[in-house]
C-alpha cells in the first residue's frame, strides 16, 4: 500500500514539470497518493517503516496537487491576461 503510495507521488511530482496534461496528471496521481497514502498509515496493524512511508507519500502528494493547482492558476492567468490584451 505504501509503496504504490510513494510510487503515485513521485509520478505526481515529475508530472508537475511536464508540459501540456502535465498538470492534470500532477492533480491526479497527486490526490491518489494523498488518498491511498492516508488509508495505508492509518493500518494500525502495519510496521512502523510502512505507515512512515505512507505518511510521506501524503507530504509528497499534497506537494504535487500544490504545483499542479499553481500550474492551472498561472495559466487561467495567462489566458486571462491574453483575453485583456487582444481586447475581445
């Protein structure tokens, strides 16, 4: 659980400096990791280095959902700007 975890957080991460659908698949693998990383540390029954990693996998997917949610603010802000500038 914890691994998959890690695994949709890093994939978030590298998605987030990606071109084009980058910052959708940043969004995405960014809140399965927050979700799948939540359920595996709240396994009371599981080892300790399993519920620290899937804690990580939480920072790591809220990190990856922050630069995803940058990344479409910075370009609702663009096509607003482009908007305003061609005066339509």
């Amino acid at each position: 659980m914890s691994r998959s975890a890690l695994v949709l957080a890093a994939a978030g991460l590298v998605a987030a400096g990606c071109p084009a659908p980058g910052l959708y698949l940043a969004l995405g693998c960014g809140l399965a990791a927050v979700g799948v990383g939540w359920v595996g540390y709240r396994r009371r029954a599981a080892p300790g280095l399993a519920r620290l990693a899937a804690a990580a996998a939480v920072t790591l997917g809220a990190t990856a959902v922050l630069l995803g949610a940058v990344r479409v603010a910075m370009a609702l802000a663009a096509i607003g700007h482009l908007d305003r500038m061609l005066g339509n």
